[in-house]
C-alpha cells in the first residue's frame, strides 16, 4: 500500500508519517523543503521520540520524498497513491491542490482505483475545503468521475509538537499523547482501517471538542502567559494563575459542548485536566511565540475563541473568561509573525475597538464585543501601571 503525505514537517513526520508507516503504508513525503525533501530520499528513515521519562523511540523506514513543487511527480504520486493525507496548515491547502486535482484526472484515466483524501488540519472540515479547491481544478466531467472515485472524509486531529531542536533534521520529537479521529461515513466501502485511528459516524462534536479544548486551552496559555513575560508555554503553566484562568476558560468552552453535544460532565472534566496536564508536560519546550502566532487566524469568527464565545452567549453561559484571553490576544506582539504584525497596524491606526470588530465580525452593539473592550480596558490599565 502507498501513501502520499503532504507535509514533511514535525507534524507530518512525527504523527501522520509515523502511524502510516506502521500500519504498513510506504509513505511518500510532498514538501517544498529541499533540505528535508533531500534528507527523507538519502536516508530513508527517520527517528520519533517522545517527550517522556522513558524517552521511547520509534524507527520510522521505508520512506521517501518528492519536491512538493514538481508538479507532474505530485501528479504521478496522487495517481499512484492508496490514501493521500495532508499536515500543511489549512492556508495551503489551496496551493497543492491543483497537484492533486492533476493527480485525480490521471487516477480517471488511468487505474480507476478508488482514492481517499483525509486534510489532517487543525481545522473544522478540513477535507471538505480541501475537496473545493481540487474540484475548481477540475472540468465537469472529471468532477462527476470524482465523485465516484475519491472520497474527502473530514478529520480532527491532536497531537502537540514543539520546535524541534535536533542536529538531525529528520529526527523529531513530540509528546506520548496523540488522536486522529476520521469521519466513517464519507469512508468508501473496503478503505482498510488504520490501526491508532478513531473512526466516528458523526465527527462534529470531536472536531469542536478538540478545537474548543486543546487548540483554546493552548492559546489561552500563550496570550495570558505573554502578559506576564513568559517564554514558554511550560512557564506559563508553571504559574498556578494562568492554570486557573486557562482553567475558567475551558468550563466555558466546556459548558458549551456538554450542552450542544451531549457529553458526559464527568467525563468533560477528565478530558479537561488532561489537555491541562499535556500543556504542563516537563519534557515540552513550547513557545509562546509559536502558539500565539497567526492571532488574526485565531480570533477570526469560527476558530477556537469567537465561536465559544458567541455559541456560549447564545446558550445562556457567559464568556467572561473567553472574552479576557481574546482581549489578552490584541496584546500579542510578535515581530516575526505576519499576522501580528498586521494586528497591531490595526490596533495602533483604527483603534482596538475598531480592529475588534473587522477580525471577529462581531457586532458592536453586542454583549460579547462589549465583554471584549472591558477586558481590554481592564488589560491596559494593568499593564500600564505595571
């Protein structure tokens, strides 16, 4: 069986590449990093350790690497391919799209094999946008064929991989935990089932649970942290502080999908405690400017914390503590990071309350836009007489 995997970094090496070699794939590896692309065809193994006491390791062999930029090999490989995953971040997407929308008019008139595409993204329907794209490189018929041949099942996906600091560019390490969880019922009939994958007929309520929990616990760390001066995301979580607002901030979000989703209380609050203990992990050094990068992205209406805070709202929970680690979100200034840059543009030229509303789309006159501006308020006056 092959696999072609888009995506050679951490992410894509230490979780994805990982689990399909072990359930027998030979994985092919896309990217646009020559040195690691060069890396993966010379070697051809690779080596994930876990952040662990026991620092377990497993030998990951029998891959390969394409150059994400040559179109006709990308074309050749999705052609070629049992399953195609993607670990790229859900703004790519779009840009490898046309190797795979190539790649599927090959597979039409080639094999006529059925092909399974699953976008690993931190994402809310990450296969179904991914599928969008690929069908606008394709004509109407291809697309009729498509729909018979390729299936796009949405994922969710958790796994927390640091910056790497390794003389082996190929080595990576990453924490014991990890789930991938796959839409069943857009699987087509005879997909062979990966061993480590939790496979769900309704994929909604883990695709929210996982963002509204991991992805705003994780960024609520980095924002709250960032006021206080904080580095990393371990130091961050060593003040008890930050633990009890990041804390207050997932019984918001959790409030949420224990009303919309059914899930158990008890249970929330022992998956809870254990994205908390994952942030508190020793053995991770996780970079606050890392976590908190791409602010914009994070506060825009349907990512981890504007999207609790108003499905919170509207089922009659307040999101005052959601509100605060927005409002600590516009503090966030990190010279490297585009999309922070951009943010204190706006910030400094139309005002925080003017910039509020453009990146959340939340209505001025609104109780949570309000909640917002009196945290931030709250923020500055703080910060000021600090």
């Amino acid at each position: 069986m092959k696999a072609l995997h888009f995506g050679a970094g951490n992410i894509g090496r230490g979780f994805i590449g990982l689990l399909l070699s072990r359930a027998g794939y030979e994985v092919t590896f896309s990217d646009v990093n020559r040195t690691l692309v060069d890396e993966l065809r010379k070697r051809g193994e690779y080596t994930v350790t876990l952040a662990e006491d026991e620092k377990r390791q497993f030998r990951v062999t029998g891959v390969t690497a394409i150059d994400g930029t040559d179109a006709d090999a990308v074309a050749s490989a999705v052609a070629e391919a049992d399953l195609v995953t993607t670990a790229v971040g859900v703004n790519v997407l779009r840009h490898i799209a046309s190797g795979i929308a190539r790649g599927i008019e090959k597979r039409i008139a080639g094999s006529g094999r059925p092909l399974t595409v699953i976008a690993c993204e931190n994402a809310i329907g990450g296969s179904t946008q991914l599928k969008e794209h690929v069908y606008g490189h394709l004509n109407e018929s291809a697309k009729t064929k498509a729909d018979e041949l390729v299936s796009f099942p949405d994922a969710a996906v958790d796994r927390i991989v640091p910056i790497q600091r390794h003389d082996n560019p190929l080595a990576v390490t990453v924490e014991p935990f990890y789930e991938w969880v796959v839409d069943s019922s857009a699987l087509p009939k005879g997909y062979k089932l990966i061993e480590g994958v939790h496979y769900v007929d309704n994929l909604t309520p883990y695709i929210e649970r996982k963002l509204f929990t991991v992805n705003t616990g994780h960024c609520a760390a980095a924002y709250l942290g960032n006021l206080k001066g904080c580095e990393t995301i371990q130091q961050a979580m060593a003040d008890e502080s930050i633990v009890a607002e990041v804390k207050a901030t997932l019984d918001e979000t959790g409030a949420v999908l224990v009303k919309r989703y059914g899930f158990d209380q008890a249970e929330h609050d022992a998956y809870i405690r254990k994205i908390i203990g994952r942030f508190r992990n020793p053995h991770l050094t996780d970079e606050v400017s890392r976590v908190g990068r791409s602010p914009i992205r994070k506060l825009s209406p349907n990512d981890r914390l504007v999207k609790p805070a108003l499905q919170a709202y509207e089922l009659g929970v307040s999101p005052k503590q959601l509100a605060r680690v927005i409002a600590a979100a516009l503090f966030f200034d990190e010279p490297e990071d585009p999309e922070s840059v951009a943010l204190q543009q706006d910030i400094r030229a139309l005002g925080a309350g003017e910039a509020v509303a453009k990146i959340t789309s939340i209505p001025k006159d609104h109780a949570v836009f309000r909640s917002i501006m009196d945290q931030y308020e709250s923020l500055e006056a703080a910060l000021s007489s600090q």
